[in-house]
C-alpha cells in the first residue's frame, strides 16, 4: 500500500519534468543561479534538506519543517577561478612591475591561455522569509566573469541578476504505526539577468578597469526575463531520515532581447526580435540522516549527513549539456560546534568543499571554499571558488 501511494505521487513528478523536456531554445542550466555560501560548502544543494530559506532553491517541501526566521539583509563576496595565481600577478603589478611586460611574461600568458575568472557580489537586495509552511525570498548580485577565448583574448560579461521566490508547503500525516510524514512543496519564481558582453585581448584588460562605465556602455546587452515552477517531495522517518525528491524549474520559460548597446538599452533603442526559451527541468533525488549525538558529544550537535544525486533526466531536458554520471552526485556534512560553530563539508562535481558558519543569532558569518567543474567529464577543467558573506536575520 505504500509503494503504490508513493508511485501514485512520484510518477506524476517524473512525466511532467519529462514534458518540459520538449519546447524552444535551452537556457544553459543555472544560468539564474545566486550561490548560497552555506550550500557551497555543503557541496551543492540538496533535496532532502529544509531547515532554513534555502528550502526555496533546495526543495520547496523543506518550507513545512524550516523555522521561522526573518531574513533581513546578506552582503557576499563569490571570487571564481585562481585566485591566489592571479593575486600573485596583482602584486607584481603593484610593485612597480612594468604592465607591459608583466602581461606579455610567457609564464602569465601561459597561465591566461585557459583561464575562467568572476566575481560576485550577493546583495545588498536580499530579504526574506520563512516559517509555518511560507517563504519568500528577494535577493541580487552583481558580476563580472573572464573567460579565455585562446592565448590572449578573453569573452568579458558583466552580469546583473535578481530572483524573487514564493512557496508553499503543506504536510501528508500517513498512519501512525508508519512513524512517518511527507511534505509536499511548490515554489513559484521570477528573475532577470541583464547581462553586457563584448571581447578584450590580455593587453587592454587593465584599461578595462581604468576607464569604468565607458568599457561597458558601448557593448552588446541583453536582457532575460522569465518565470518558474519548482515542485518537491520530503519523506520523514522519526525525524532522523528525510528523503527529498525535487523537480528544480518543471516548467520554466524564458524571454531574452538583445540590443546593440547599453546604452541604446538605457535610452530609447528598440531591441531586436524577442527569443524564447526555457530552463531545462534538473529532478534530483536526496537523502538526509541525522544521527541522534545524545549524550556522548557534549560540546557537538545537529549532525546532518547528505547525499544527492543530481539532474537525472539530464540526457531528456538537455542532451546537448549532459555531464558524466559521476558530476551529479553531492556529498554534504555539517555538525554545530559550542553551539555557536557550524562546520560544514562536502563533495561536488568531484570536487571538494569546506566551510564554516559562525551564528550569533541576528548576526550570522559564512565561509566556504569549494570547487566547480567547468567541463562535462571530471577532472578536465576544475574552478576553485571562495564565498565569504554576512547575513542579518531574526
């Protein structure tokens, strides 16, 4: 009998992500993504979890068991690729190093040669919240991103996102022998991404900088807006073993208008024709323990263990990204310490992650240093990323 109830809800999830397989033009995946630095170190999100406003982007089926919290305001600093490599070439520069000759150092253009570089900055726009099955969330960053194009040209994009959520979730009380309950969750979502891109060569990145707005207001624009449907389910087994199953961006449609220029886009250009596109639906399945510590662990508490494995229908949503199997599983650990320390670890794409939160209640700090996969196959193209955030909440 709970087999079939089971089949009854999942199989309904699994043909609806299959149908929004079929439609127009493929939005990269997370092309809308805002990190979070407590996921981050987590090794991603995952389904199973719901204990805070990330139940939005993790499962909205989380949003029944989150505490209530009011998110007042996060201000996070997301640093992307080398960092230290290329600091290291920062300092030479500062130190009276010619710019000329730093940047023609065939050990600097070497290192250029296959370089992914960005920042981000999450916030100050980000407020929120959540408890009693609600949640909303309002949040933004802002981007700059360096991909190399060859030895010594680069693709330069200046990204502007925002992301509002809205979502529900309600609770299924099955028989009282079971020990058990299942959350049902939906998230609805809006976002646009105004997004200026254009190419530099290594030689005029530095004037990129130097001549501020003026690098970026004759360049190509466009603009993307879209919303979205997020659906999930959370199975609880006495509140130590949760298993989430989400179906991130079921229906997800998109609009993008390009310009010439931003500054044509900021006066009174008309955009060319208008694109239509989609999200590709990521179903993902999770699994969450929580280990009762007891008594044994004075000072240590609130251990979650997780699992994940990621965008299983990725070869029908969008066979043209599809990744080795092995990217999509996440691995994820986080134990509260003195009871104001959280440490946390993880594993993605084959990459590992780690970080701490310190919570000092309405006060809140996040570090995380983690890895991304750049490429579809392991180990071809890995990013080391840094998120350092402050967060405000009560």
């Amino acid at each position: 009998m709970t087999s079939l109830r089971f089949r009854k809800m999942v199989v309904p999830l699994f043909l609806v992500c299959a149908a929004a397989a079929l439609g127009a033009e493929t939005v990269p995946p997370r092309t809308f993504f805002i990190p979070s630095a407590r996921m981050a170190a987590l090794g991603g999100s995952h389904a199973a979890l719901g204990d805070d406003l990330s139940a939005l982007t993790n499962n909205p089926a989380g949003l029944y068991g989150a505490r209530p919290r009011f998110h007042i305001a996060e201000l996070s600093l997301a640093l992307q690729g080398p960092i230290f490599s290329i600091a290291n070439i920062a300092l030479r520069g500062a130190a009276g190093e010619d710019m000329d000759d730093l940047l023609t150092d065939p050990a600097v253009t070497d290192f250029f040669k296959s370089v992914f570089v960005g920042a981000h900055l999450i916030g100050p726009l980000s407020f929120g919240y959540v408890g009693k099955g609600l949640g909303f969330s309002l949040v933004n960053s802002t981007g700059l991103e360096l991909v190399s194009r060859g030895s010594t040209t680069f693709a330069v994009a200046a990204v502007e996102r925002a992301a509002l959520h809205a979502g529900y979730a309600f609770r299924v009380h099955l028989p009282d022998p079971w020990e058990s309950a299942l959350d049902i969750g939906v998230n609805l979502k809006a976002f646009l991404e105004g997004k200026n891109h254009f190419s530099r060569t290594l030689l005029e990145i530095p004037d990129l900088f130097s001549d501020g707005a003026g690098s970026f207001l004759d360049n190509p624009f466009s603009l993307t807006t879209g919303f979205g449907l997020d659906l999930g389910l959370r199975w609880t087994y006495r509140d130590n073993l949760m298993v989430g199953l989400v179906g991130r961006d079921v229906f997800t449609p998109t609009t993008r208008s390009d310009y010439a220029t931003l500054s044509g886009f900021l006066g009174d250009e008309v955009s060319g024709p208008a694109v239509h596109g989609r999200v590709p639906t990521d179903l993902s399945l999770g699994v969450m323990y929580r280990p009762p510590l007891g008594q044994t662990l004075r000072y240590l508490g609130d251990l979650k263990l997780l699992l994940d494995y990621r965008d299983i229908l990725d070869f029908l949503t969008h066979p043209d990204s599809t990744v080795n199997p092995l990217l999509k599983f996440g691995l994820g650990a986080e134990i509260r310490v003195l009871g104001a320390l959280q440490l946390r670890a993880g594993l993605s794409e084959g990459l590992p992650a780690w970080g701490f939160g310190l919570d000092y209640g309405v006060v809140k700090m996040h570090f995380a240093m983690f890895g991304a996969e750049m490429s579809s196959e392991p180990g071809m193209r890995p990013v080391f990323n840094i998120i350092l955030g402050l967060e405000i909440s009560l």
